[in-house]
C-alpha cells in the first residue's frame, strides 16, 4: 500500500514523474523567470508612485489643467513664438505615445524571427525599436526643456494651477471686468518671458492672456499693473476681488500652484525615461551580439532578444498609465 501511494504521488495525471529534475516552473526557462520576477517587482514601485501622485492630487484644493500644462508642440518651418507652437493640447505627447507603442510592434516582429532562427530580421526589427525608444527620449527631453526653460516649473515651482474661486481683476484698485471663475487654469510667467504670440502691453493684454480658461501673464513691466505682486524671483502674481463664495468682498493676489505636481511630474517621467534609456542600451548591445552571431550555437530561439521584449513590453505599457494620470486626467 505505501508502495503504490508512493508511486502514485510521484506521477501526474500525465504519467511523467515529479521528481525527474530539470522541470521548467510554467515552462519558462530561469533567465525568462527571473525577467518575469523583476517586473513585478517594477510594476509595484510604479504603482506606489501613481498612487502617491493620485492621493496628493485629491488632497489639493488647486491641480493644474493637463489641456494648458501641455499645449505645445514644436514650431516647424519658422511656425512658433520662440519656436513653440501653442494652444495644440496633448499633441506632442501623443505623437510619442504613438512612436513608443509602435515600438512594441516592431519588437514584437524581432522575436518572431528569434523564434525562426532568422538573424537579419532580427537586427531590422531591432534597430527600429531602438529608433523608436531614441526618438520617444528626444521628445521627452524637448518637453522637459520647454516647461523649465519656458515656462519655468522646476521641482520647487509651478506656475501651472487653477483657481479656487471667483474673481475679477484688478488694476488701480478699480475692478477690470476680466472674470474668471472657479477651475479656471492660470500661468505665472516671470516679467519678459510672454507666452504666446505677442508680449503686449495693457488692457488689451491683460484680457487676451486671462480670456478662457487660460490665465497668463503678458506683461514685461510691472507697472502695466500697478496692483501686481512681484515675488523675489520676478513672477507676477496679480490681485483680484473676490465676487462669489463666503470670501466674497475680498482682495487676494494670485497664487502658485501645488509644489507636489512639478515634483511628481519630473520624478516619475524621469523614472520612466531611465527605465527607456536602459531598454535602448540593452538593445543597442543584444542587436549587435545577434549581429556577431553570439547566439547562434544556443538554438533557443534567440531567448535574449524575448527576455528584453518582455522588458520593453513593460516599459511601454507603463507608459500608458503615466499618460493617463498627468496627461489625460
């Protein structure tokens, strides 16, 4: 009796034994279960920094508008103030939402032919899923150059929010008739650096850059608005009479928004971007082993160039969430 239990219980159903040695887990070689292991682990630190982002964003009273924080895109042919175009709302970054999901095509045609033995494939698909993770970096570093050189948000700053209440204008001391009402978004810009097409003076100025949903400062001078606030860092915040809510009656001056969204921002789409030069460099050096044919005499079909697709995968579908949460929401 305890012989047959014992061989019963060394059997699957199958009749191959449990204790022959070298069985693969899910049938996944250990290299592709240690890649699965990895990223698991990477997709928990992405999601602990979303969730933190999320959490902090319910908590504010003011959140920048995604429509005005990313309305740019490159000015092309001359097009542009300072060669920017503007008022293009989420264009730039779905081109490379675009260029980086397109890249998880062309690496999923490179393991194909790994798992054909075709080396030339291999290297073609593979070099335009590098160009694709090249140009994606490229874009993120022309946005990046654009909202600290150009807009001044850094870590510590933000000039980006939205208004808590409704206000109307003030100059002289005297209502301007320019309202604006709760939700609203605003820019902060230091004095001299315009945002748009023209850095005018004036009224004139005043209503174009608080018309909408955008409140932005024109203004080269402080004396345009004489009630204007000029912080140590040359901003103008101007102030306002409140017109609706239990503030309503009083003067207040404009303020920046939430420190935690330029914080947040650059953080983690700069941990993303590390996670995409790192994909770029692993595949810059599998693409050229493939070339020498390294892998050759291993006839696995080519289970390096899968282990770093399924990294690449990852990188890509993190991104979908990334864009989701600062782009989108």
């Amino acid at each position: 009796m305890a012989d047959t239990l014992t061989h019963a219980d060394t059997h699957h159903e199958d009749g191959e034994g449990l204790w022959d040695g070298g069985k693969q887990p899910f049938k996944a070689s250990y290299g592709k279960l240690m890649m699965w292991y990895f990223l698991l682990s990477d997709a928990f630190t992405f999601a602990g920094f979303l969730i933190a982002y999320g959490t902090l964003r319910i908590a504010m009273p003011s959140w920048p508008i995604p429509d005005k924080v990313f309305e740019g895109i490159p000015g092309i042919f001359g097009l542009g103030e300072n060669g920017i175009i503007h008022d293009k709302p989420l264009y730039f970054v779905t081109f490379m939402t675009f260029v980086l999901l397109f890249s998880s095509y062309t690496m999923v045609r490179a393991v194909q032919d790994g798992h054909r033995e075709y080396k030339k494939g291999i290297v073609f698909w593979m070099f335009w899923t590098i160009l694709g993770g090249l140009v994606f970096l490229g874009c993120q570093a022309w946005e990046w150059t654009t909202l600290i050189k150009k807009e001044n948000m850094t870590i510590l700053q933000n000039p980006f929010g939205t208004t808590t209440e409704a206000g109307v204008y003030l100059k002289d001391g005297q209502p301007t008739g320019e309202t604006f009402e709760i939700g609203h978004s605003y820019l902060l810009h230091k004095i001299g650096h315009g945002h748009g097409a023209d850095d005018a003076h004036g009224d004139e100025a005043h209503g174009d850059g608080h018309a909408g949903d955008s409140h932005a400062s024109h203004y080269t001078a402080p004396g345009d608005y004489p009630d204007a606030v000029v912080t140590e860092d040359g901003f103008i915040l101007h102030k306002y009479l409140v017109t609706d809510g239990e503030n309503k009656g009083a003067i207040k001056t404009e303020t920046f928004g939430p420190k935690a969204f330029g914080a947040l921002f650059f953080f983690i789409t700069g941990f993303h971007g590390f996670h995409v030069l790192s994909g770029v460099a692993f595949l810059l050096v599998i693409m050229i082993n493939v070339m020498t044919g390294l892998y050759v005499k291993r006839k696995n079909g080519y289970e390096m160039v899968e282990k770093i697709g399924l990294y690449w995968h990852f990188v890509d579908l993190v991104w979908v969430f990334v864009f989701l949460v600062f782009y989108l929401i």
